[in-house]
C-alpha cells in the first residue's frame, strides 16, 4: 500500500497534469487539439473556429440561392422580348416577352374583329337588294357584333388580370426573398449564441469539478500532516537527540537541514525563517522540528516552497508555546508544516 507520502506526490503529479491540460484546452490556438483520457479535446478557440465555419458555410448556401433568385428576377424584370427564364417550377417568360404576347394576341384579336366586320359589310351590302334578307342579316350582325364585343372584353379583362397577377408574383417574391434574408441571419446568430453557452457552461463544470477533486485531495494530505505532526510531537520527549536552544529572538532565522537538528526559540518580535541546504533526494524522510515560545503576538512568514493545511502560516498569540513539525519533499521540492498549539 502507497504510504503518504506517495499518495500526495502522486495527487500533485496527476493534479498538474490535469491542470495544465486544462490550460491548453482553455488557451490553445485555433489549431490545438489536447489528448486526455477520452481521448483527442479541442481547444476553445479551435472549437469556436469550426463552428464558426459551419455556420459561414451554411449562410454561404443561403446567400448563394439569394443571389441566384435574385439573378432570375433581374432576367425577369430587364430581359429582352426573347428571354426566357428557367425555374424551379418550369420556365417562365421576362416581362417584355410576355408584354410581347400579350400585344400579339391582341392584334390577332383585332384582326379578327376586322374581318368579321369586312364579312358584315359585304352582307349588308348584298342584302340591300332584298329588306327581308336585309333585316335578318341586320339582326345576324348585330349578334356578331356582341360577340365581337364580349370578346374584345374577355380579352381586355385576361391582359389587366394578367399583369396584376405578375405584379403579385414580383411582390410575393421579393418578400420571400427579404424574410429568407433575414431569417437565416437570426438563425445564424441564435445559433452562436447556443453554442458559445453551451461551451462555457461545460467548461466551467468540468473546471468546477477538477478544482473541487484537486482541494479535496489536498486537504486529505493536510489533514494526515498534521495528525503526523502530533505523533511525531507525542514521541518528542521519547527521542534521546535534545532540542538545540537558539540565541535568535526575532528577525530573519535559518534553519541549516544538514543539520539534521531540532530547536527551541524564545520570539520577542516578528520572526522570518528561511532555509538552506534542502534535501536532494527522498530516501528519508526530512524532519525538523521547532518549539517555539512567544511572549508577543506574532505573524511568522516562512519560505515560498511551504504548505500550510490553512493555506497560511497561523498567528502565534502572546505566552502560547507552538511545536512546528517541518517535513521537506525533495521531488515536490516542498515544506509541509503542521503546528500544534499548547
């Protein structure tokens, strides 16, 4: 079974990998992939880039049959009298063509009119010579004419009717093509604004939950410190080796690790401690224990490379003696400090 010791290295070892795994995948270019347990991870910027691009690409197709329906109502509004525009709903005539068979139908409508009245003036002409035939054929032209003009009616309505039913076409088609505009750039944004939440929010639980695992493990190697601390403080009075009394009582004190010694202080005033010659190697463990007895209130600061289970060193109250228990890891290159207060 893994002793302390290598439990906490091996908690520290996996929480560096994870966090600057975590690093890359928050500040990776847009080209950054990170390899983890599950495999390949993009990084933000790169998973923000290819959904950004899959969105241009589709707005590309939008706009591209925009453009393409619009290209054919051009055609439609300014093509010559014989242009014909191909749809997807079959070909249809440009204005000025269809303008074209319009006029054509009604000359050929006129025409007939024309005729028809030259073939009643020819009856009327023979039928004077005769009244009785002469009024028949009267009658005969009259009903002729009627028809000519219902005719020339039915004619006029078909060409009014034709002409708003294409200026409703042009209308319906030019706001189809204005709400497909504008309905596929709100789908575009709305899409962003989904993803980019989506993202943040599976970031900050997955960083939530790295923090909350890493503090946890950490403080379980605090709290086995610090129950060290007070057995290694019970077998103090059993160990032959005595504490070595320091002059110091305040100020900037060292402790030498080559030493291999442990100390007694009597602080008066504000106390910083540093260290030399630290451990190379774990073949051993590394001790040092300090007694300390304070006759003022004190803050003592200690090394940078010191972890405290309070993240910070304690304040040492006015006549209160202190057992300061110090153990260096050379492979984290770090101080475990754990106090007990008597």
């Amino acid at each position: 079974m893994a002793n302390m010791q290598e439990r906490l290295e091996a908690s520290v070892a996996q929480a560096e990998i994870d966090v600057s795994k975590l690093h890359d995948i928050i500040n990776g270019d847009e080209t950054a992939t990170i390899e983890t347990e599950n495999g390949l991870v993009s990084s933000i910027a790169k998973h923000l880039k290819d959904i950004r691009l899959e969105i241009l690409q589709g707005m590309e197709t939008t706009i591209e049959t925009a453009e393409s329906n619009l290209d054919k109502l051009h055609q439609v509004i300014n093509g010559d009298e014989n242009t014909t525009i191909e749809t997807d709903n079959g070909p249809i005539s440009s204005i000025a063509k269809h303008l074209k068979e319009i006029r054509a139908e009604l000359t050929q409508g006129v025409d007939e009119i024309v005729g028809t009245a030259l073939s009643a003036k020819e009856i009327i002409l023979e039928a004077q010579s005769d009244v009785t035939l002469k009024h028949e054929s009267i009658n005969a032209i009259k009903a002729n004419i009627d028809e000519i003009v219902t005719n020339i009616t039915a004619i006029n309505e078909r060409f009014v009717n034709s002409i708003d039913e294409f200026e409703t076409t042009l209308n319906e088609a030019i706001a189809s093509i204005n709400n497909t505009r504008d309905n596929g750039i709100e789908a575009v944004n709305n899409q962003l604004n989904i993803e980019k939440d989506k993202l943040i929010a599976e970031l900050n639980k997955e960083t939530d939950s790295e923090v909350s695992r890493v503090q946890n493990e950490g403080q379980q190697q605090i709290d086995a410190a610090t129950a060290q601390a007070e057995r290694a403080k019970n077998e103090a009075d059993a160990v032959n080796q005595p504490l070595i009394t320091r002059e110091e009582t305040g100020g900037t004190i060292n402790i030498d690790w080559n030493l291999n010694q442990d100390y007694l202080f009597n602080l008066t005033s504000a106390t910083t401690f540093s260290f030399s010659n630290l451990p190379q190697n774990d073949e051993k463990g590394h001790f040092v224990q300090l007694i300390i007895n304070t006759t003022a209130a004190i803050k003592p600061v200690f090394p940078d490379n010191c972890i405290f289970a309070d993240e910070n060193a304690p304040d040492f109250a006015a006549g209160k003696t202190y057992h300061v228990m110090l153990q260096y890891v050379a492979g984290l290159a770090k101080c475990q400090v754990a106090f007990v207060e008597y």
